[in-house]
C-alpha cells in the first residue's frame, strides 16, 4: 500500500478498477469467490464488471459490482438480450426457453450466437417463425405483422400456408405466410375470394356484378350444376360466375335469377322444317303400303311432297358425312349434328334433283343453309323430299324431333 503496508482484500484505483489480494498479499486472477460471492479477475488482476467473459467454451457475465448474474435474462449493453442460466450463470445458445408469466406459458428461442430471437427465424427445414420483437416471445395462432395476417401453429409456432379455417372463418395464406385480402384466390383448381379481412367470401356473394356461391364447408366458389335449396343452378368451370339468362347444355336453361326452367325446350336445339311453303306428308314413318311397287313398307322418314327443284335446307348445323347418288335414295345427302337434345342426331335428305353448289363431304353447314332441290331420282314415283332422322345409330320418326307446319 502507500504506507509499506501488504496490501490484502480489496484494491481500487484512481480509474475505478478493483483489485483482489488474498491474506498472504498475493493478487487474485480467474473465478474467486468472495463473501459467497462469485468474481472474476482477468490476467492482469482488474476485476470484471458490466461484461460478458468468455471462460472456456462457455460465456458469463459480471455485473457493474463484478458479481456473477445468475438472473436469466439480460439486456446487454450491444442491443442484444441473451439469457444466463440461473443455476451456474452460463449463457445459453441454440435453445428453447419455456416460462409461465400471468398464467401463461411463453417459448423464447436464443440463437447460436446467445442472442434472443426477435422478428422472423428460418431454421434449417425452411420452417418460419416469429418472435415478438419487444420480449422475444414466440407467436401463436393469428397475428397480424405490418398490417398482414398471418397463422402460426398453436403448438411449434411455425408459419402455416394454405387454406386454414379458424375461429369458424376460412382464411387462404399464401407462400409467404400472409393471408390474402381483397383478391381472388386460384389454388388447386379451386376459386376462393378474400375479403378485406382476409377472411374468404362464403354463401351467396355478389362481386363486380356477377353472382357466385362459395361453400360454407369448404369456402371455395362452386362450378359446375349444384342444388341450393333444393334449386338447380349452374356456375361457369372456369369462373365460378352463375349462369343467367342463357342455355348451359342441350338440356338446361337458366332463368334470370340463375334457377334453371325445367321443361324449357331449347330452340336452337331442335330440327327445322326442311322446306320452306311445302308441309304435306304423302308418306308417314312407319309401316305402309309400297308406293308403286318400287317402295319400302317400313318405311324410315316422312315424305314431304313438292315441286321439283324446290330448296332444300338443312335441319340443323352439322357436318356433311354423305354426298352420293344411290339408286334407291337418288341423289342424297345426311348431315351429322352431334349431339342435340342428349342424342347423336343424323338427318338424311334423299331423292334430289341436285345439290347446291360446292358441297363436298366434311363440309360444315349452318342451321337452314341450302343444300340441295326436291326431285324425283332414284326409286320414287314423284317429286317430294324423304326427310329422314337417326338418332344413336337408329332411325326414328322425324315428328318427334320436327314440328310439322300447320297447312
């Protein structure tokens, strides 16, 4: 000391360092403990305070009095926090904290350098998760970051995507983790639509000016035929968009409010009369007498009689599959219309005179286009058109497909 005296205990110096020396004067350096208290001095005997000492592989810090924290967690003076085991004072890395504060129970996560988790954490399966950023604690179920919903599993805490019903509502989270709001939503060839909320649209939903209904089980828009109510409506495949005021199939028409009329007949559907002014039938389908002798008894179509060189029109848009002269149709031609009123029609137009002009086999003809004159070639006995009409492969009577003009 400055009176000669061995200096033993403790030592300051003018610069508020201190110093240890035991009761033979020797001065004190690494851990010591003192008055059941932990310290440590470094090689050059100044005790350590307010820092973090790395001591092995193992990290501790002292406090401003030089003591070993033991506390847990701690705001260290570089703006990170980290947290100091409570049994020996070590700094913990590359681990789960769990605590109960106010009933409940936290999970915080320091990384492998000590520091505290804060904002979001990627860990090595490409899992997300966030820590809130003011205590570290990790987020659970829905949360909204910069304004944007996101979901965290209740249990691990990582970032949900997909389609997740919670709390009763359906949200649709992206890639990224955020919900999605104020947008349709086109995933695994469903329709969705996210509200500002995030939450999506269920029920019935009016949306720039289209009618749709979302599944209140599965909250994508239905498409396709679907019964509400016990009512039958129809939403566009690649829309969802309700069908209003418009035919969807042979079949079904959709009235105004999108309920489909039952018993409609569809016009553009059915068979036109194939002469225009002409309306008797000499011969009806069916069994019969031969005409002349040169005739079928069953015989399959009406005749329809008319002066030679009468237009003749097709019944309905088709493909021309025959073009050809037989010596029992004369010059004849039969249209494929596919599939009209739920059946594969066909339509036979025989005994022309001739064919319009340019017509050729695989031609496409439009509903009442020209496409030959009335004669009486082949086996006839006078000017008439035999209109006939097959349907899946069988003839049937043309009545039940055309309506016969009044006389």
């Amino acid at each position: 000391s400055v009176h000669g005296y061995m200096q033993t205990g403790w030592f300051k110096t003018q610069a508020g360092n201190y110093y240890y020396f035991g009761d033979d004067g020797v001065m004190r350096t690494g851990k010591q403990n003192i008055d059941s208290a932990e310290y440590y001095f470094q090689s050059s005997g100044r005790r350590a305070q307010n820092t973090i000492v790395t001591i092995g592989s193992k990290k501790y810090y002292y406090d401003k009095n030089g003591k070993l924290y033991k506390g847990g967690w701690l705001d260290y003076k570089d703006g990170h926090t980290y947290y100091f085991y409570r049994k020996d004072g070590h700094m913990l890395k590359s681990c789960w904290i769990t605590s109960k504060e106010n009933g409940k129970t936290y999970k915080y996560y320091v990384r492998y350098n000590g520091w505290r988790a804060e904002g979001w954490l990627k860990n090595s399966k490409g899992e997300y998760r966030y820590f809130y950023s003011k205590d570290g604690h990790m987020l659970t179920g829905a949360n909204r970051i910069n304004k944007k919903l996101y979901y965290f599993d209740p249990s691990t805490g990582v970032r949900q995507t997909g389609l997740m019903k919670i709390n009763g509502k359906f949200y649709y989270f992206g890639s990224n983790g955020a919900a999605y709001a104020s947008q349709w939503v086109k995933k695994g060839g469903k329709i969705y639509y996210a509200s500002s909320s995030g939450a999506l649209l269920l029920g019935w939903q009016d949306i720039g000016g289209d009618r749709y209904y979302f599944s209140k089980r599965y909250g994508f828009a239905l498409t396709g035929f679907n019964h509400i109510n016990k009512k039958l409506y129809y939403f566009y495949e690649s829309t969802g968009i309700m069908a209003r005021n418009t035919w969807v199939d042979s079949t079904h028409y959709m009235g105004s409010d999108g309920v489909w009329e039952e018993g409609k007949v569809n016009q553009a559907n059915t068979l036109a009369w194939p002469l225009k002014s002409w309306s008797y039938i000499s011969s009806y389908f069916g069994g019969r007498d031969s005409p002349g002798g040169i005739g079928s008894t069953n015989h399959m179509g009406i005749d329809i009689a008319a002066n030679s060189g009468t237009p003749i029109y097709a019944a309905a848009s088709g493909t021309i599959v025959i073009r050809q002269y037989s010596s029992s149709a004369g010059y004849y031609i039969q249209i494929s219309h596919g599939t009209l009123n739920g059946k594969a029609l066909e339509t036979q137009y025989m005994h022309q005179s001739k064919f319009a002009p340019g017509l050729k086999v695989g031609d496409r003809v439009s509903k009442g286009q020209l496409i030959g004159y009335v004669g009486s070639t082949g086996n006839s006995t006078g000017p008439h058109l035999h209109f006939g009409v097959k349907a899946n492969g069988s003839y049937v009577d043309p009545l039940d497909y055309v309506t016969e003009p009044k006389h």
